[in-house]
C-alpha cells in the first residue's frame, strides 16, 4: 500500500482513529461527548474521490456507516453514483470533520464538529490518500478548513466554485452546500446550483472514478 513517506498508511491511521475516545475522556473544546463515540470514516491508499462532510447525523451513528440518510441519498443523486459505487473505499474516500455523531442540541439540530478531531487526525488521514484526485467539501466547516478564509460565507464560497475548482492545486477542491433537507430553502433560493454546478459536478465525479 502507497503512503506518502514516514507517514502511517490510511488503513492504520483509520483503525486508530476508531478507537479515539478523546472527545469523551479528554476534551478539549467544552463538555465532553454526551454519548459512546462511534468513529466513522471511509477510505483507502487507491481512493481517487474524497467527500470531505462535517459529522455522522443519528442514522449514521447507529449504523456506522456514512450518510446512510436522505441526505445520503440526495447527495448520491447529485453525484451521479449509487450505493455500490458511493461505499467503494478503494476509490471513494469519505472523512468528516467530525468523526464522531456530535449530538443534538436545544433545537434538536446536530451539534457542530467536535473540533478535536479534525486537530488531530485530519493532517494524517489525508497524507495516507495520496492519489486523490478531487475533494468535494461539503459545508462550512469543511470549506473553512480545506479553502480558508470563506468570502461570503457558504453561499459566496459555492458561487466561486468555478474558480475554486479552477486553481492549480493537486488535489482540486469543489465547494458543495450540506444535502440535508435543511437546505432545501437554500436550494430554491440558489437555482443555478443544480442547473450549472452539479452537471459539472457529475462530470468530474465520472471522470475521476474512470481514471
């Protein structure tokens, strides 16, 4: 398996990083975990597409596996696979901010990722994916990690997505608004979304997977 040299493998980082427990015995940011941490993450040294998402919602958390939701399902629409293609860890990595469900809060709407976790595991998932050729980042906080400084906030960042996609970097970044059924407000409001970006988006999906 290829790594990048002096760096663990994907598989042994992932295997560590599922039994972390840092978020509920040593937090650093705020209370700990209210429930027993599931980790999920999804990947391989072959993985050509990475889906970087926030955290596992509640489905997920009980199942564990990733956007095993109706998110799960519209953002599989967007991206033109199906289960089979989208749960291929040799060619589709999935790593969340959060590897952990967050828990919900007052209004019953998923806690924001618990920041210990990209802190310490992010920086060496991605060393052990060497070949990626394309990371859509799903969210604010991915796009704030991934691309930084957010112009605009979420909205502004996905418009530019043309130009995100665009800059010389290796692997390419594609900013993408969360599937949840939340935003669905967002996608009327922004209807050039599905009639500009996601043909583009499916295109590239397909390419990078055929390569």
């Amino acid at each position: 398996m290829r790594h990048l040299r002096g760096m663990p493998a994907f598989d042994d980082t992932a295997a560590r990083l599922r039994a972390c427990r840092l978020c509920r015995d040593s937090p650093l940011y705020g209370p700990p975990l209210p429930q027993e941490p599931r980790p999920i993450v999804q990947g391989s040294a072959t993985a050509r597409l990475c889906i970087a998402s926030q955290a596992p919602g509640t489905r997920a958390h009980r199942t564990g596996q990733p956007f095993t939701d109706p998110s799960g399902v519209r953002l599989r629409s967007w991206l033109g696979l199906d289960e089979a293609q989208f749960y291929d860890a040799a060619r589709v990595a999935i790593v969340p901010m959060g590897s952990c469900f967050p828990g919900l809060d007052a209004k019953g709407g998923d806690r924001p990722p618990r920041r210990e976790c990209a802190e310490r595991w992010r920086a060496e998932l991605f060393s052990g994916l060497p070949d990626l050729e394309l990371i859509l980042v799903i969210g604010q906080y991915a796009q704030g990690w991934h691309l930084g400084r957010m112009e605009g906030g979420l909205t502004g960042t996905v418009r530019r997505w043309r130009e995100i996609l665009a800059e010389p970097r290796r692997p390419r970044v594609l900013p993408l608004p969360h599937p949840s059924w939340r935003n669905n407000g967002w996608l009327k409001r922004e209807p050039w979304f599905e009639a500009e970006l996601l043909p583009v988006l499916r295109a590239e999906v397909a390419r990078v997977l055929a390569e």
